[in-house]
C-alpha cells in the first residue's frame, strides 16, 4: 500500500474536511470517529505521511513515536475509557483490514468490547 495525500485523513490535517477533535499536538491529531462501533471510538493519527505502523516504526522520528504513544493513551484518558478498560487497534495491510493507506489508531471504550477475533 502507497501514501495517498488524498486520503480522508491526509484531508483532514489539511482542514479540507471537518472533524469533531478531541486534541491536537505538533505531531498528533485525535478525534471521535463519524461512524463510532462503541460508545468511546476515537481515531488517533501522526501527522507525518506514514502509511502504517511498519513505515511509521521505520521513517518517523523518536519525537513522532512518544507523541503518537502518548496521545493513544490520552485520547483513553479524555474519554472516560480508562475507567473499565479499553482497546486500541491498528489495522496493517490488506489482511488486517486496513482501508485507508494513513496510519490511525483506533480507540475504543465505553462497554464491553468482546473478543477480537471471531471465533472459527
């Protein structure tokens, strides 16, 4: 999978398309997902072109990776998911699901999550 600048959240940075922020710092952005699949869904992005966490472990700077780590944890923080557990999930590449080629970290909370895979 190529960097598309075009992609929603590349957009998103560029301010071409709202969203509903949570927080921002110089190298990450956070905020609630428009089509939330648990009551606390919230999407965290590096602001740096990467397509996914092997290009962002590879390419991004020392400042980027505590940044990202930290806005995961605060985005559980802000949100009350920290309270009775939470998740946090990236999608990498075709099989694991993901659909837009920048790197997001997913945030979930809010009630019982279930197992991650489906069993069978």
């Amino acid at each position: 999978m190529t960097y598309d600048p075009n992609n929603i959240f590349a957009r998103i940075l560029r301010g071409e398309i709202p969203c509903n922020k949570l927080f921002e710092d110089d190298h990450t952005l956070a905020f609630h997902d428009i089509h939330p699949q648990a009551p606390v869904h919230v999407l965290v992005i590096p602001k740096g072109a990467y397509v996914s966490m092997e290009d962002f472990t590879a390419h991004a700077s020392d400042a980027e990776m505590a940044a990202l780590l930290r806005a995961v944890d605060k985005a559980a923080e802000m949100t009350g998911a920290k309270t009775g557990g939470w998740r946090m999930l990236a999608n990498i590449g075709a099989n694991g699901g993901q659909e837009v080629p920048h790197l997001h970290i997913h945030v979930f909370g809010g009630k019982r999550l279930g197992p991650m895979l489906a069993k069978g």
